[in-house]
C-alpha cells in the first residue's frame, strides 16, 4: 500500500484531473504492483470520482491487479498456437518451479504466475514472459532453467 505522500505526488503529477484517472490508476500499479483499496478510496475521494467507479475501471482492465502480486511475474501464453505447441507442459514446469498454480501468488510477494489467452507472438510460440520480457519457443526445460536464472540473479536460487 502507497502512503498518502506518494498518491498526492502521482495526483499532482496528473494535475488531480478525473480526466487523468487510468494514468494515476497506472502509477499506483507501478509503484505498489496492485491497486491497493485504501488507495483507491483516497484517489477516488481526490479525484470525487464515485469509488464504483473505480472499482469497475480496476477490474475492467487486465493491467490491473486488486491483489496483491509478486515481484516477478510470469506470463503463460495458452493462445492456440502456443496451446498446440505445448504450452499446457510449460505451465505445469512453470507451477513446479515456483510451486504455484495459475493465478496465484507466493507468500512472500516473489512470484506471480499467470496465463493468458494471447500474447500476439504467435509465430514465436510458446511464449513465456518474465517481468515483461518475452521469451519464444520455449520448452518445459527452457522454462525451468529461465525461472533458475531469474532466481540465481535474486540471490534466491534454492527456491522461490
């Protein structure tokens, strides 16, 4: 959850203007990695935008997040190409490796894993994105060793 400095700085750079308010939905998502409900109380009541309004609009757009999420995100693309190329393997790799299912986060805000419908990659499937970064044609072992990598970088290699 951001403090209250930290919102009046991101309403302030919109220039608390409603009209603004999926830019200043976007910065709390960057800087907390979820749309926290204290904060969206407070942007809402700034902002005298309806916090039903709100709401919809955080849950409308995939980009937002009403949970909290990790520091890494993983990203499963299930689209049909990626699917008939094994992406259902790539999962289940990528649910042992971090020891999530689909949709869930670690305890320790480290690891999110999600999949997706599409990533419009097709022709580079199966597609896994880590932290924003794509990466095709990739196998259940290519994926184990990415998330390792990812790990070993962290200073966390023993396990998520």
């Amino acid at each position: 959850m951001l403090e209250r400095t930290m919102l009046d700085t991101i309403l302030e750079r919109h220039d608390r203007d409603p009209a603004n308010v999926i830019a200043v939905l976007q910065d709390i998502q960057a800087e907390a990695n979820w749309l926290p409900e204290e904060n969206l109380r407070y942007v809402s009541t700034e902002l005298a935008i309806p916090l039903s309004k709100m709401m919809a609009l955080a849950t409308f757009y995939k980009a937002f997040s009403l949970k909290p999420r990790g520091q890494h995100i993983v990203s499963v693309c299930l689209g049909t190409a990626c699917h008939v190329r094994g992406a259902e393997r790539i999962v289940g790799a990528v649910e042992r490796e971090l020891d999530l299912k689909s949709g869930e986060t670690d305890g320790d805000l480290q690891w999110t894993l999600e999949t997706v419908g599409c990533l419009g990659a097709c022709a580079l499937g199966p597609i896994v994105v880590v932290d924003g970064e794509y990466h095709g044609q990739i196998t259940s072992v290519k994926a184990t060793r990415l998330l390792q990598r990812v790990k070993k970088a962290d200073g966390n290699g023993a396990g998520a």
